[in-house]
C-alpha cells in the first residue's frame, strides 16, 4: 500500500501546466542534483518518504546520491514513472520511431531482427520489446526500493486510445515478476481506464489521476470520478490537486480529501515551509488517520 | 457512427489515431503504413484493418474521412486520391508544400462538397481563442506590431535519419515549427500583404534550414515578426508564443496562458478586463474534452471534424482554405529570403570542446 502522501517531482524537471515562466524559473532553480537534494531530503525530514519521479535522465545520478546517505534519507523510496514521454517524442520526431527504439535499447540487434522479421514475426514479439524497454527506464533505481512502478499518463491513455489493452497486462505481468513491485496506472481519462482495466482482469488497481476542485484534465467529468469512487474497486492516487496552483491550497486539500476512497495524495514543493504547510493541511482535512 | 481511416503511423498518426479513436461519434476502422514492424503491432493489438496501400484501404473500406499524416511531400497527392474517392479529410500540417497546389486542392473539395481539415492545433488552444476574441473586439484598438514565436528541440545535434531532414520530403524548421506561429498569424490577421527580411539558418542540418527570420507586413500598417527555431534545447518540447502591441495595450499568449494589459478596463462578451495586468490560464479557460491525450487542443480539432464530417459543415475554423493562406504566407516568407541562405556561413559545434559533457 502507497503512503498517504507522496512526493512529486515536476517542480525539478521545469515542468508547469499553468506558466512557461514558472517551468523555467523552477529548472534554473533544480539545475544541480544538490539543489534537488536538499529539498527531497526536507520532505524525507517531514515524513514524506515516497517520491514518485518520472525517468528522467537526472534520476540517474540522484539516485545513487540518496542511496549514498541513508542517514538523511530513512526509508526512502521511489515510485518510478515510465517512460519520460518527451524523451521518445522528440526522439521519435528527430530519428523516427525504429531509430528511437534502437537508440533506447541496448540490444540494437533485436530491433533490426524485427524490421526484418515481417510482420507475423512482429506482431510476437512486441510483449518481448515492451519489457526491454521497461528494465532500461529502470536502470536508474538499481538498489532502490522501488514497491510501486507506473506507467505514464500520455502511455496509459495511448494505449487506451488505440484499444491495445494487453500492452496494459504485459507491464502488469512484468513489473510484478521482475521488480517485485506493484503495477500503476497514470491517466486523464479514469472511467475509460478502468473499464480497459478490468477487460484485462487487472483487479483492484491502483491509479494515479487528476482530481481537482476545477474538473482539470478530469476527463469524463467529476462525477464519473466521484462514482467510481464509490464503487471502491480502485484505487485512487489524486495528483494535481491545486491544478498548478488555480485553487487556493486549503480549499483544494478540503475539496479532495472530502472524497471517499481516495488512497493517496500526490503533491510537489519547492521548499520546505510549503511541504509543511501541504502536509498539515492533508492532516487537518483527512480524518482517517495522520499520514 | 462516423467511419475513419489513418495513413501513416508516425508520432502524429498515431495520436490522431487514439484521439479518433475515442472522440464520441467516431471510430477508426482501417489504418494504413509502410512500417512492417507498426502493421505487425496493430494486427496484434489493434481492433482495425490493415494495409499498406491507401487506394486499397479506400477501395475496401466504406469511410467517411481519412486522417492523413504522412512525410509533408506526400500530402498533396494523397489528399487529391482521398478527395477523388469522395471522404473528408483531415490532414496534418502543412497542408502541402506549394500554395498553388493547396488551393488547386481547395478547389477540388468544395466543388465535391467534401469537409476537409488541417491539423493546426493552436487554434484549439483556449489561451490563443481568448488572444482572437480581445483582439475581434478591439480591445487592443490599432495593433501595429506583432511577435510570433516557435523553439523546441526537434534537430538538436547533426543527424539525417528522417524526412523531417530532408528538404525534398517537406523537412526543414520552415514546414515544421513555422507554419504554427505562421498560420495563428494570419488566423488573427488574415493574410499577409508582403514578407521582407527572411533569413534562414543551419544550426545542425546539412540539408534543411534549423532557424528561420522574418518580418510580414499587412496594408493596415501591422508588421510581424517571426522567430523560430527547432534546435532549442533549453525547451522540453514545442513552445510557441504570440505577442500583440496596439494602442489600447498589450496581450502575450503561450500554451499555459494569457497575460493581458489594458490601458482602460473593458469588457468581452465573455468577462470584464481591468485596466493593468490580467493573467488567466488553461484551468480556468479550457473547456472539458472526453478523452485528453497530449493536450485538449488535440482532441478538441478532432471533436471539431467529427461533428463537420457528421453535418457536412464545410467552412471550419482549419478548413483547406485557411491552410492554403498559410502556405501562401510561408510562400511569401521563401521569396523574401533572395538567395542568402548560401551566403551564410554554416554554423557548426566546434570541433575542439573547452568542456566535458557530463
């Protein structure tokens, strides 16, 4: 089972729904590993053990430099997200999509092997492919405990999209047997996914989604949220909850922690006073128990 | 239930073909490639047919519109046999690469009463609708100076691999990044009168340019400047911005939002302005979509043509006619540029670097 709240990562990457001047602003900022240390190691300090990051090429060095320090990071883990999208997009822009494979997969041979192969051929060997392309997004988090992994949102609503379900079974099947951790599902599009979801017999999963005040990239609306909600046979990791900072924070924490079923929060911070004041306002509003 | 067919699965094809997927109304049937590997991930995965030939997927499948997202060279003659085979269009940007063609092509599908579509995005983006609403009530008043940006890091080292390198398949910053910043210009504007000043640079590419410069001029004494490149490293991905001066104030819009500043308060049909700064984003202006993939623009365009398609609308927001206007302007930019590109000398990574990548 996920923390009740987990830290996330966009403030570091430059990446900001609402302001282009706040994206840079955030990426002058992190541009050093000790500039986002530190302020990981805050959230470690606070109780907030979790980091769900997406694999980024930073991560690579970052990981290492926690692992290094157990002492200022007890317990801390991380939630990788897979792939880092705008890696392939452009790579995929600038060197096509088999150049972009070949160019992330150590075996470039395989690839080849598969151009050729025709199109039977393919076809089999696409689950085989999928999961090379997982253990090199992992690389980084050698050593790390790792008890969650997720598949990014524009991946997960691709998939969804183009109605290849399976792909969705073959991470599942792979991340469980391989890292020995949980399978997740980031998405804009929940009552979709989770109807995909449970066409695969993927039961009870745990998805990470949008859920903000303002219905923001809540797509099939709020209410078909707040149903599936109800219905409690997923669960829920809110993200964007202050949808780039639209809602006034103590109105969006009552908002969302005012849900049922929600398992989760996910939310990002820049500096310590605001991962405390984020994580005591979750402590006023949800009852269930401190996180 | 609208019938929809795909040809060519590149990045764009293969969102277009999720977004149609699952836009209300429509479904995608068949889709069309060259790529063995794609076709064999499609057989396996996908609830479609496949071929690799589109005048066999026309002939074989009852479509009401094809979405054509090919190499840029190949748009005018697959949207000519599309439009011959009678189904609505769709086709990525730019609509082709000579406005001669692009309006011969315009032509063709209004005299066969046919609903066509170019997939400039932008126009989608709620930040720029609200940029062309102030701008229609003449909140700015005169507007004389216009800036129009686009950076991103498509070429951001020297390579070759794919068309989009090519000058002879449509590559190039030019008919990449260009025709955006370009095509929200004459949205807001119209047509261009005159180009002057173009100068198109090489940062990277042998073979096509990777920077491009220009100014446009309109009758009314409105110019344009035009700033684009797409070896920008310092972006995450395609960043466009236009900014507007007029006499009344100010308006700067990008994907995330718009900030506005009015000499005097105002108001629109749709909210009241006061006089200073306004800033509103893409949470408070964006409407909901029923499947978001990358961006609402994307599935708006694609809920756009659908309905089109469903009640043969055939003057759209990104119909061929507006394209055409855009190719036109991107032709007027290629005429400003008399031949400098040669003169200038190539800029290239130093061979003897003073520092270590990490």
């Amino acid at each position: 089972m996920p923390d009740r709240l987990i830290f996330g990562d966009n403030q570091f990457f430059g990446v900001n729904h609402m302001s282009e001047d706040k994206a840079r602003a955030q990426a002058i900022r992190f541009q050093t590993d000790d500039a986002v240390l530190e302020v990981l190691e805050a959230a470690n300090r606070n109780g907030i053990r979790s980091f769900m990051c997406t694999t980024h090429d930073r991560l690579g060095s970052i990981v290492p430099s926690v692992l290094q320090r157990p002492e200022a990071f007890p317990d801390q883990q991380f939630l990788p997200c897979m792939p880092y999208a705008h890696k392939y997009s452009n790579a995929m822009a600038e060197q096509g999509i088999i150049g972009s494979l070949q160019g992330f997969l150590p075996e470039r041979g395989r690839i080849e092997a598969l151009v050729r192969s025709g199109r039977s051929l393919a076809s089999r060997d696409i689950a085989g492919v999928a999961t090379l392309l997982i253990d090199a997004e992992m690389r980084p988090f050698r050593n790390a405990s790792t008890p969650v992994v997720f598949l990014q949102n524009v991946t997960v609503d691709l998939i969804l999209g183009l109605g290849a379900y399976e792909i969705f079974q073959v991470f599942a099947d792979h991340v469980r047997t391989r890292y020995n951790a949980e399978p997740g599902f980031i998405t804009m599009n929940v009552p979709r996914l989770l109807d995909a979801l449970r066409m695969q017999e993927i039961e009870n999963p745990l998805v990470c989604a949008n859920v903000n005040k303002l219905g923001f990239r809540m797509s099939g609306g709020v209410e078909a949220y707040e149903e599936a909600l109800r219905r409690a046979d997923f669960r829920l990791i809110a993200m964007s909850i202050f949808a780039s900072g639209a809602i006034p924070p103590a109105e969006a924490v009552r908002w969302v922690c005012g849900l049922p079923n929600i398992e989760s929060i996910v939310f990002g911070a820049s500096s310590e006073r605001n991962i405390v004041s984020t994580r005591d306002l979750v402590e006023t509003y949800w009852r269930r128990q401190p996180v | 239930m609208i019938r929809l067919g795909i040809v060519g699965l590149g990045k764009m094809g293969l969102s277009h073909y999720a977004i149609a997927n699952s836009t209300p109304g429509a479904q995608v049937v068949a889709v069309c490639d060259s790529s063995t590997l794609l076709l064999g991930f499609i057989d396996r995965y996908g609830r479609v047919n496949t071929y690799t030939s589109m005048p066999e997927m026309l002939a074989a499948e009852r479509l009401d519109g094809v979405i054509i997202s090919t190499p840029n060279h190949l748009h005018a003659e697959m949207v000519r046999t599309a439009l011959a085979a009678g189904v609505a269009v769709f086709c990525e940007k730019p609509f082709t690469l000579s406005a001669h063609e692009s309006i011969d092509l315009t032509e063709l599908a209004s005299a066969n009463g046919l609903v066509t579509q170019v997939g400039y995005h932008y126009r989608y983006v709620a930040t720029f609708q609200e940029m062309k609403h102030l701008i229609e009530g003449g909140a700015l008043g005169k507007v004389t100076h216009a800036e129009a940006e686009a950076y991103g890091p498509v070429v951001v080292r020297p390579a070759n691999a794919t068309w989009r390198s090519k000058k002879s398949a449509g590559g190039g910053a030019l008919y990449d990044y260009a025709p955006h910043p370009i095509n929200l210009l004459t949205w807001l504007f119209g047509a261009p009168k005159t180009a002057i000043g173009t100068v198109m640079t090489s940062v990277f590419s042998a073979d096509t340019e990777d920077e491009v410069l220009g100014t446009f001029q309109w009758p009314d004494s409105l110019s344009a400047h035009l700033s684009v490149s797409w070896s920008d490293t310092s972006e995450r991905k395609m960043a466009t911005k236009v900014s507007l001066w007029g006499a009344e104030g100010k308006i700067v819009a990008d994907r995330q939002e718009i900030r506005v500043f009015l000499r005097h308060a105002a108001e629109t049909s749709r909210r009241a302005y006061s006089a200073g700064w306004t800033t509103l984003n893409i949470a408070e202006l964006t409407p909901p979509v029923a499947y978001y993939l990358r961006g609402e623009e994307y599935s708006l365009q694609m809920e756009d043509f659908v309905a089109r398609v469903r009640n043969r609308a055939l003057d759209g927001v990104n119909d061929f006619r507006s394209a055409a206007t855009t190719d036109e302007a991107i032709e007027l930019l290629t005429g400003a540029n008399s031949g400098r590109q040669q003169e200038i000398e190539k800029v290239v990574a130093p061979r003897r670097r003073l520092w270590v990548r990490s």
